[in-house]
C-alpha cells in the first residue's frame, strides 16, 4: 500500500510539473534514478509513475535516452494502469508494414513501435514492401491470414491504389498509417506537420536573404508528405511576394527511393542530372532538399564544385547530435520518428479495443540550427 501511495504521489507531481509548465513539450523528466533519490524509493518504484505517464499519453519513453514529455492529447485517466496482459494462451498479434526502412528515416520510428508494442505484451511482425503496391497487398493479406489484430502501416510512395488497404478499412480492420497519409480514405494516421515544418525551413531562408530557392525533390510529389512539403515551399515564396519559377525545381531525384528489384541504380546518372542543374541556374543562392538522401546527394555536388560554403542548404531528417557534414553545416528538420511510432501503436491499440483514435495526430518536429 506504500509503494502505491509513493508512485502515485510521483506521477501526480510530474502531472502538475507538466500542466504547470515546468516541464514543457519536448523536454526531459528526470530520471528513474534521479526520482528514486529525489522521493527515496526504489527504481521499480519511480518507473511505475513514469509508465503511468506514458499510459496516459503525456510522455514518451525511449530507452537509454530518457522520458519527454509529449504534445499528445492525454488519454483517460483510466488508462494509467498497465496494458492487460493477453489472455491465457492467446498472444496478440501486431502487423508492421513499412516500404523501407533506415538509419535516417524508419528506423526510429520502428524503435517506438517495437517498444510500446513490447511494453503493451504484444508481438510485432515486421515486412518490407521496397515501394511495391503489390508486395504491401500480399504483406497485408498474409498479416491478415496470420492473426493479427491490427496494423501500421508506412504505405508505398506510388500512384497505384492500394485497394487491399480499402478493403480492410471497409471491413473495419484495425488500421493506422505512419508518416503518410493515403488520400480519399479516412484511416488515422500519425505524422509531421509536414507543411508547417517546410515553410519554415522556407521563410528561414528568405529571412536570410534568398530570393532564388532551388527545390530538389524525388517524382512521387503525389505522396502526402511530399506534397505537403511543397505546398509549405510554395506557400511561403507566396507570401513574401517571390514568384514560384518551376525552372527552380528539379523533381526527379529517385536515386534512393525504395526498390523491390536488385538492379543497380546509377547514383552517378543522378548526379551527373543534379550537377547539370546546378550549373545552369548559377542565380540559385539556397536548395531545398524534401529528404536526407537528396540533400546528401545534393551536399556532394555543391562540394564538388566548392560551392558548399557559398550556397544555402535546408531539408528533412537526418541525424542528431552533429554527426555529419550535413548536420553540422545546413538547417534541417529532425522528425521525432520515435515518438511517431509510440504514438501510433497507442493509436493502434485504441482501436483494437473498440475506441476511438484522432484522425490525424501531429508529432513534434525540431528545427536544428546549423553550427555557428
């Protein structure tokens, strides 16, 4: 009885520290061992109020980094016990289906998934499509016919219609979409408020004095999050009265868009195309790269041609902590990919138990500064 009223009078002061604005969105908790010297109680103790927390929907937990408080909507209070256990010889069943997976975007979304999925005792089953629709409707099928109860997806980036995932949606299976949204269906979906964040990388960019913004994108611009990044682009020249030049863009980087074949992809085809933009648009001063792949691709042409110090670079993803040339030099967006899986096997689980999920939830992004 103790040890109860110990980590509910912890989980109850972290409540009040968050609504009071002690601890703001994005910033971290202290620790289990920080909190178990600072209440003088045991870790097993300190971690049953930060568990509390993270049933609620307040914060977001993420192994050997710590605990964030979240900009999620906090679920009932209801929901601060610990996920029910599956029945007796019953596991449940999750389905992951992504088009690719890396160490600049996937994985750490994959990292959040895994986590709550284990946390809730439920087992993950992963399967890769590498941009084919029709591999993501056999992985959906099998997933189906394998028992699982429910399942995120990171849909293909491809003009084809999944049908198989209307099917689904019309039979009222549990479903929640990562990173992009499909259009015309209405399956919640968890993600970056990609229009948002690409305006500001936009209007920063014209606050330091650029008027001529080359966008360099892959061909699928139908995709949500590229098409809300363009859109924020667009929208921000608009506003500061500066003529959108499709001569500026270059959309057809796909060098390193997922793959269900092995046949190799000239990177130098590519770069030789990019480099041969660069050279007949001297007037650009600043790029917009819509991911890491293409700013990467894009940093090795400008350093090429000794024009990395000269002109601006902005984009989405990466790596943190500074650890590239890329992170170090340019202004880019970090995702919170780990919270968007988090959030999105929560979403998942409502679901499965009959209730309800937002239709869109916004993750927090950051916007990293270049080093001075």
């Amino acid at each position: 009885m103790a040890g109860e009223i110990l980590y509910r009078k912890i989980y109850q002061d972290l409540i009040k520290g968050i609504s009071d604005g002690i601890y703001k969105t994005g910033s971290r908790l202290p620790s289990e061992m920080e909190l178990a010297e600072q209440y003088g109680v045991s870790r097993i103790t300190s971690k049953k109020a930060l568990e509390m927390l993270a049933d609620r929907g307040l914060v977001f937990r993420q192994p050997g980094k710590g605990t964030f408080v979240t900009s999620l909507r906090p679920e009932p209070e209801e929901a601060d016990e610990e996920p029910a256990a599956p029945a007796p010889g019953k596991q449940i069943v999750i389905g992951v289906v992504f088009d690719s997976i890396g160490p600049s975007f996937g994985m750490d979304i994959l990292k959040g998934i895994e986590y709550e999925c284990a946390r809730r005792n439920m087992l993950m089953i992963l399967r890769l499509t590498y941009g084919s629709i029709e591999a993501e409707k056999k992985a959906l099928r099998d997933l189906r016919e394998a028992g699982a109860s429910g399942v995120i997806l990171m849909g293909a980036q491809d003009k084809s219609y999944n049908d198989e995932v209307l099917k689904l949606y019309l039979e009222k299976f549990p479903l929640v979409l990562v990173d992009r949204a499909m259009k015309g269906i209405p399956i919640p979906v968890v993600t970056t408020d990609n229009y948002r964040a690409a305006r500001e990388l936009t209007e920063r960019l014209i606050r330091d004095g650029h008027t001529k913004i080359g966008y360099i994108s892959h061909s699928h611009t139908d995709t949500s999050t590229i098409n809300a990044r363009f859109h924020g682009f667009c929208d921000a020249l608009h506003a500061a009265g500066i003529p959108v030049d499709g001569s500026y863009f270059e959309r057809d980087m796909d060098a390193y868009l997922p793959r269900e074949d092995d046949d190799a992809v000239s990177i130098q085809t590519y770069t030789r195309e990019l480099s041969d933009f660069v050279d007949s648009h001297p007037d650009i001063t600043a790029y917009f790269a819509v991911e890491f792949s293409i700013a990467r691709l894009t940093y090795t042409v400008l350093e090429e041609k000794g024009l990395q110090n000269q002109k601006a670079l902005v984009y989405f993803d990466g790596f943190s902590g500074g650890t590239t040339p890329l992170s170090r030099r340019y202004l880019h967006v970090l995702q919170g990919q780990y919270q968007m899986g988090v959030a999105a096997m929560r979403a998942l689980a409502h679901i499965i138990r009959g209730e309800s999920a937002p239709d869109c939830e916004y993750v927090p992004y950051t916007v990293v500064e270049p080093e001075a």
